[in-house]
C-alpha cells in the first residue's frame, strides 16, 4: 500500500524570528519512503537539521520578516495492516527497566502523574496486569473525554482534560499517558500522520494526530486513546515525553499561523498520482 503525505502551512511574520520545527518523517519510517520528503521554505533560507535528544528529525531556521511558507510532499510504502496486537505483552518491573526508559516514568509539563496518581490507582490497581491494564486505561480515557476541535487549548494538561471531559487528540494522549506513568507503565507521546484508511472517512480538515506508546515485554507498542481501534498507515513524525517535545513547529517570537493544509492520502502507486477513493 502506498500513502502520500505532505503539508501546506504559511505564517505571518513580524520580524525576522528563530524557529525550530519537527516536520519531517521519523528516522524509523524514512526507509519506507518511496519517493523521498521534498521540503520546502519560502522564502529560502539558511536551514539547519539535526536529530534532537529524542532522535526526532528537527530544523532550525531564522525565519525573515513577511510571510512564511512550509512544503512537504512524500510517498510512502507500508503493509497495509492495522497496528499490532500483542495481547501477552507484561509489564516490566521499575528495577529492570532499561535507563533511557525511565524518563517515560515521569511527570511532564502536560502530564501530572503526581495529580492523578492517586485516581489512576483507584481506576485501575484491579485491572489485569500488561497490556490489559492500558487497554483499560485506554477504554477508560476514550470514554470519559468527548472530542471537538472548540475544546482545544494549548495550556490544557492531562489533568485538565481529567477534570473538564473535553479535549482534542492531544488532551486523550496526555491523560492516558499519565495514567499509565501513573501506574508505573512507561509511555511516551507521538505525532504523525493517521489518515481514514479502513475506517469512515472524516469530513473534518486533515490534521497531525497524536497517539502514545507504551513500554510492555520489552519493546514499544502503539495506541491510541482518541480512536480506541487499530489503524491502518500511522506514520511517525515525532516521539517524546509530550505535547512540548514534539511541537511541529516552536516560534521564538510572535508568529500568527495563516494557512495549515495537511494531506494522508492512500494513492495507487509510488508517483502518488492518483487518489484511492474512500
């Protein structure tokens, strides 16, 4: 199966301003890539890339004064599978958890485990261990938080999302993330590119999606507290502890976003020509 990605997005900029941005495919998803990223900034300027503390690809320009445009435009190859299942997957003691996973463990700007460790426990200390305790978790948050694009709020934490009921995919990441932290459950945020392929096709603008992964048998497994469902063609932009580390783009200076046109689309083959109908 064949996906072409990219994105359109233009800002209004005062006065020349750094920015750093996280707009690329992952370093795991790149060789996959069937026609490469054409990444484009107008007006052209002095661009430097570099992989950040999370092995993000990231980019770092001195954006001029006027409008900024951001382009991008891909194919990719997957499987065409849904994620996996990994039913058996058990939790991994604390004391035996390898070192670069423990930061996963902890309380973030968005993810207060120290709020909600005591409703975590409460909700969940009886749920079975492994992947059915984030399962339940995931039920659970799916549940409780109603989605629409009017509730989001770029200072909404988990708790936030906890105690209002409403958010966007961001806000059921957040809150699923703490709780499994909460529950001594590594898991860390992810952004990336979810188009409807193998489900109802959206009428809503195309946008990033963010999901999480957790830290089960040794090895990172993906889900997704906003859809509840395994999904066909997710593709990895960015990983790490949340919302904040993974922003697709950081403006160091007043910015005003113009245009913002994102595209997930499955194609019949790797010039991404032409569209799959839904």
């Amino acid at each position: 199966m064949f996906i072409r990605i990219g994105y359109d997005i233009e800002f209004d900029v005062p006065s020349p301003t750094a920015m750093m941005m996280l707009l690329r495919v992952h370093p795991s998803v790149e060789p996959a890539l069937v026609r490469p990223e054409d990444l484009n900034v107008e007006p052209a300027t002095d661009v430097r890339d570099f992989d950040d503390p999370f092995g993000n690809r990231a980019r770092r320009i001195l954006a001029p004064a006027g409008v900024l445009r951001l382009t991008n435009d891909a194919v990719v190859r997957v499987d065409g599978l849904p994620d996996p299942v990994a039913a058996d997957a058990e939790e991994v003691p604390v004391a035996e958890l390898p070192p670069e996973v423990m930061p996963f463990l902890l309380a973030s700007r968005y993810c207060e485990v120290d709020r909600l460790s005591e409703v975590a426990w409460d909700l969940f200390a009886n749920a079975p261990r492994g992947w059915g305790r984030v399962q339940a978790i995931v039920d659970y948050v799916h549940d409780h938080i109603t989605f629409g694009y009017q509730y989001a709020r770029w200072t909404k934490t988990a708790y936030d999302a906890f105690e209002e009921k409403k958010g966007v995919c961001r806000d059921f990441t957040h809150l699923a993330v703490a709780f499994c932290r909460c529950m001594n459950i590594p898991a860390r945020y992810v952004t990336g590119y979810l188009g409807d392929i193998g489900v109802v096709h959206s009428p809503d603008p195309m946008d990033f999606s963010a999901w999480f992964e957790v830290y089960l048998g040794g090895r990172w497994h993906t889900f997704d507290a906003r859809h509840n469902q395994r999904r066909i063609g997710r593709l990895l932009m960015a990983k790490g502890r949340d919302a904040v580390d993974v922003a697709i783009t950081t403006s160091f200076g007043p910015t005003r976003l113009k245009k913002f046109v994102v595209w997930t689309d499955e194609v019949t083959d790797a010039t991404g020509e032409t569209k799959v109908q839904p």
